[in-house]
C-alpha cells in the first residue's frame, strides 16, 4: 500500500478519487484512524485520509446549528460547543478503548459510522440530529444535500443515507449537525445488585413514567437512570423514581463523578481489553434479558446493556473462535441483528461483520453501491 493520501480541500479530494476511479485503485477511507478496525477486514491500495479537511465552517448557536469539515477532531467540535453550552445531544461514544486504537476521533468518522451513546434512547440517533452534507462519490463528482435546518431537506435525504455507510459509498467532506443546550443538572440513580432480568424490568418500568429518562444502563450488576434537567426537575424526578424503586436500595451520583460514570458507560470501559471478540446487539428491549442469560450461559459471554436493553455489549471469550452463527441463531426467532465491533483479522475476513441482510435488502444496498460507487473503490467490501 501506497503512502497515506493527504488532500487539503473538497477539491483536491475529488481530484485523488477521480485519479483512483480512472485506474481501478481501491482506496481505505480513514478520518483520525481510530475506528479501522470496524467492518469486514479488506485489501486496499491507498488510503484517503479526510484529516487535512478541519475546520467549523459555521457555527450559530442561536439557530442550534453548526456547519464543520468532516475532518474536524471531535475535541475541536466539543470545545466549540462547551464555550456555548451546547452539545451534540446524540452523545457519540469513543471507540479507542474498546478497539484499543490510536489517533484522534473526527466529526466524519462519527457520522460516516452512524456512532450514537446512551442519550439515543430520548434524543434520537446520529442521522436524527443531521441536516445536510456534501461528499464525493466513487466517481470523483462532488454532491451536497439537504441544508441547515429540517425544512431544507426536501427530496432523497442522501444525508441519512450516508450516515452509517462506513464510506462506501462516498467520502464525507463537510456536515451540517444540530446542536442542542446542555442540561442545567444532571443525576444519576444507581441500582446495585440486579441481573439482567432485572435491569430489564426496572428499565420497562421507568422508561413508561413521564420522567424523561436520558440513560438507562447496566453495567457489572448495577442499573443506572440517567435524569437531565432543570434542578428542580431532576430533584423531583429522582425522588419519584426512588419511591416508585423503593423495593431496590439506590444510590444518587451527581458532578464530576457523574460525567465520568457516563463517559465510561458510553465508551464500554467495563469490556475493554477483554480478549476474545466484542459484539454489539440491537435488539427488542424486552427481549434483552432473554438473550443475556442465553448468550452467558453458552458462551460464557461477559454482557453490558444501554438504551433500556435495547442495546447489548457482549464480550466472548476467545475460547470460542467464531461465536457468530451461535449470536445470530439466538437471536433470530426475536429479531434484532449483531454486529461484529472487534475480532481477530482472521474472524472479521470469514464471518459476516454485519447482520447479514434479507435478499430484498442486500439487492438494494447493491444498487445503491453500484451507482454511488460504480468503479468499486471506496472501502471495497467493508460491510459485505
């Protein structure tokens, strides 16, 4: 493989892809380098790396907007956002402790990758908060969609479409996000103690008040209710949750403790560094209990859960070298699908990384590469 290409405009990006289309080079599509590890294991030539493209272009924080180069580290964008008291409300997570990877997230990578945390469950996910994007397709043309509010996006929401294609089917250059203000207050409630079943079945509950739950996790046998809000919202939340729980003692987590609870809960801290592989399952909150004791009774598989239980982390232990027909036929007569998030190279080139998709699907997914990507050279097999 070739020497990193380093383009420094939108320009100069479309130029390397049209000289990579005219001579069949299949290009690995790289923002900071830390999320490489994700998706089948491919052959490429070169590499396009996005991180010379930084920069906010436009950032209002009245209209709760911001406009920024997809190469932009994701340190610059929160630091933009902290001086106004704003955040990205979809909450994306880290992944270089549970890939342990180096390098330096980007706003492109997060997008590229569809990358949502624990406040999904109430903000809604990466492509919610997502208002217009320019890229460069596989054959080095240069497209924009959608615009800086809602009500610009009219047509084929390609936005939404990129968000979550891994690059494949064309190279972000620029986003147009949504930002939100912080809360005033934030508590946590901790539940020690509870298996998964039981997790599950706080969550159910909690999450069908009016209370407005922010997080709801499970981590080393203790459930957590995130509350955001004003102080005397979150005060009187949390005392009605406490006596709704009253059956399971609880403890209240405020300040910095809190944010750094939340920051390793978000990131899957209590998996990394496990040997074996690490999974990531979406599934039907209530059926997440079911699938935990399942998956840890066959597999010996150490689990975590977010969203409710709509989100499960499972880490195998390396004793089972290729746990993926055992995952997916657990979880097929309930729905849901799994991801494959860290493997040996050898299990990511001969088992599906991705969920594989229905016919109908797969035929979609197909076209849409081939007319996006017609020369195939933009991380060439990354998701199948």
């Amino acid at each position: 493989m070739t020497a990193p290409i380093p383009p420094a405009s939108e320009a100069e990006l479309a130029e390397a892809v049209t000289a990579a289309a005219a001579t069949g080079t299949r290009l690995r599509i790289q923002g900071g380098g830390t999320r490489t590890g994700l998706g089948q294991a491919i052959a490429t030539d070169a590499t396009l790396c996005t991180s010379g493209l930084t920069g906010i272009e436009l950032y209002e924080p009245g209209s709760l907007n911001m406009v920024v180069r997809a190469g932009t580290p994701m340190d610059e964008v929160t630091a933009a956002l902290d001086a106004e008291n704003q955040q990205l409300a979809f909450e994306p997570m880290d992944h270089r402790a549970i890939l342990g990877s180096n390098g330096t997230p980007t706003i492109g990578g997060v997008v590229a990758a569809a990358i949502s945390g624990p406040r999904r469950l109430l903000a809604g996910a990466c492509r919610d908060h997502l208002l217009g994007v320019r890229f460069v397709d596989g054959r080095g043309a240069v497209l924009k969609n959608g615009g800086r509010v809602m009500k610009n996006v009219t047509g084929l929401d390609l936005a939404k479409l990129m968000c979550g294609a891994h690059g494949t089917l064309g190279v972000l250059t620029e986003l147009s996000l949504k930002t939100l203000p912080k809360p005033q207050t934030a508590r946590t409630l901790a539940f020690a103690g509870l298996s998964a079943p039981q997790a599950t079945a706080l969550f159910c509950t909690a999450l069908g008040t009016p209370f407005e739950i922010s997080g709801a996790a499970w981590s080393g046998a203790t459930a957590y209710l995130r509350l955001e809000g004003f102080d005397i919202q979150v005060n009187n939340r949390a005392q009605r949750l406490q006596a709704l729980f009253a059956a399971h003692e609880s403890t209240a987590i405020d300040g910095a403790a809190h944010d750094t609870l939340w920051s390793d809960l978000r990131d899957v801290r209590a998996l990394a560094g496990r040997a074996g592989s690490l999974w990531r399952l979406s599934v039907k909150p209530t059926d997440a209990a079911r699938i935990v004791t399942d998956l840890q009774s066959s597999l010996g598989a150490e689990a975590a859960l977010d969203w409710g239980g709509g989100l499960i982390w499972l880490a195998v232990p390396e004793a089972h070298a290729d746990p993926a027909a055992q995952i997916r036929d657990t979880l097929a007569p309930l729905g849901g699908h799994a991801t494959l998030i860290k493997g040996s190279a050898e299990l990511r080139r001969k088992t599906p990384v991705f969920q594989p998709e229905a016919p109908a699907l797969a035929r979609i997914s197909a076209g849409l590469r081939a007319r996006f990507d017609p020369h195939n050279i933009l991380n060439p097999g990354l998701m199948g």
